[in-house]
C-alpha cells in the first residue's frame, strides 16, 4: 500500500492530492511543486528565484522521505515560457550533479500565474 509523505517544510496541497507517496517502498512519487515559500507564502517575481523554491521545495520532500536531491531520478519541469529555458537551466544545474535525472521540460500554464512547477521521481535506498 502507498505511503504518503508529509511535511511543513514544502507548501500544503491545495487540492485531492499528496505532497509524496511512496510505492513499493522503492520509490517516491513527488507531486508538483509551485515556487510558494511554505512559511510566508511567498513567490520570487522572476523564473530564476521561482526555479529555486520549487527545487527546495522537492528537497523539502525527498528529505522528509528519507532521500537526497541524489536519489531524484526523474524531474518534470513546467514553464509557462520556453524562452527561460536558460535562466531555469542555470538554476536547476545548480541542484544536481552528475549523472543528473532524466527530466522533460515542457511549456504549460502553470497554476496561480506561476512562471514554473516541477514535479519529481525519487529511488528511495534500503
């Protein structure tokens, strides 16, 4: 049976869903994460800043399942504009280091007038 994962170190859901759910006891599922500051609610203005919190917030969650930014396997990346490919990616590489996750960027509307949201896979370690 799924395991959720909880915690107030990355925005409350605001909908029917799971911050994180482990399956099978190998895996966390993270669900997409928005750039809201979990203590003040917060949003950076610019894609930059909004790429960070998104990323902390996954770390927020991965950490509260037990894993590390190194255990993240696959990320889904939503910008609402491909044109900050460049200013996410300068970022996002600032998060990982090699081998980095598999990841598909893709330009979406993001809810709330976010500029980005990203989700997560993580191979949790025995």
């Amino acid at each position: 049976m799924p395991k959720t994962v909880l915690t107030p170190d990355a925005p409350a859901p605001i909908g029917p869903y799971s911050q994180g759910v482990v399956a099978s006891g190998s895996f966390l599922f993270v669900s997409g994460q928005i750039p809201k500051d979990p203590k003040t609610g917060a949003m950076p203005p610019d894609v930059q800043g909004q790429t960070g919190q998104c990323l902390k917030n996954i770390e927020a969650i991965v950490k509260a399942a037990g894993a590390t930014l190194a255990d993240v396997v696959r990320v889904g990346a939503y910008l609402n504009d491909l044109a900050d490919f460049k200013s996410f990616n300068e970022v996002y590489q600032s998060f990982f280091r090699e081998p980095y996750p598999a990841r598909s960027t893709i330009q979406a509307t993001p809810p709330g007038g976010c500029l980005v949201e990203m989700d997560a896979i993580v191979q949790l370690r025995k």
